[in-house]
C-alpha cells in the first residue's frame, strides 16, 4: 500500500487512490485464510464483519489483548489515510474490544460483485 502512495506523488495518479483501488493494491488477504469474515453490504459502504481473527487469538493467548485493542481501533483507519488520506472508514466494533465481531465500515466504497470476490478470495 505504501507503494501505491509513492507511485501516486510520482505519476500524478492521486485521483485514482479510490477505495475500490485500496482493496485492489492490497498486498495481504486474510479473509479466505485465517479469518472468518463476511461481506455484509458493498455498495455504498463496504462493511466487513469479522467473527475470527488471528491477530486477536494471538493477543488473547498472549495475554496482550489490552495493546490489541489500541492496535485494533487505530491501524486500519491508518493504513487507509496513508494510501489516500480523503477516503474514509471506521471500525465500529472489534473483537479486541471484547465485542461478538469486529465491523469495519469503508464510507462511499461502491465496490462491484467482481472486486468483493477479489476481497474475499
């Protein structure tokens, strides 16, 4: 992701860091591998609930699940402002947070079937 935003200062191509091309450029998948998550809605937000996480197992069976928290509510949103700082999304509830799942919400993601795919697989 980083990649994208140095391509983006380079080229000129900051106009086309949408949420759609942020899942694109992903460079991790862990919806099919490690994670038990679905797609909830895909337009116009895209909103992922994660009922297993393996980072959260692991901080549980650390007995780190406090700093999991803190990483949980901050990193992803993080990550999106670092590859384009206009796009928006919020982690409305997380499994760190002692919550049934996390729900990530991407705002105004307008994702098609083809790209949810991609996400998922």
């Amino acid at each position: 992701m980083y990649s994208a935003v140095r391509i983006s200062k380079s080229t000129n191509l900051y106009s086309k860091l949408t949420q759609s091309n942020f899942f694109a450029y992903a460079e991790y998948r862990p919806l099919t591998r490690t994670m038990k998550a679905k797609v909830v809605e895909k337009s116009p937000n895209l909103i992922l609930e994660v009922s297993r996480c393996p980072w959260c197992d692991a901080w549980k069976e650390s007995e780190l699940l406090p700093y999991g928290r803190l990483y949980c509510l901050d990193v992803d949103e993080a990550i999106l402002r670092g590859f384009n700082p206009n796009l928006k999304m919020e982690v409305e509830s997380a499994l760190s947070s002692e919550a049934e799942k996390c729900r990530l919400v991407y705002h105004d993601a307008n994702l098609t079937s083809k790209l949810v795919d991609v996400i998922i697989s």
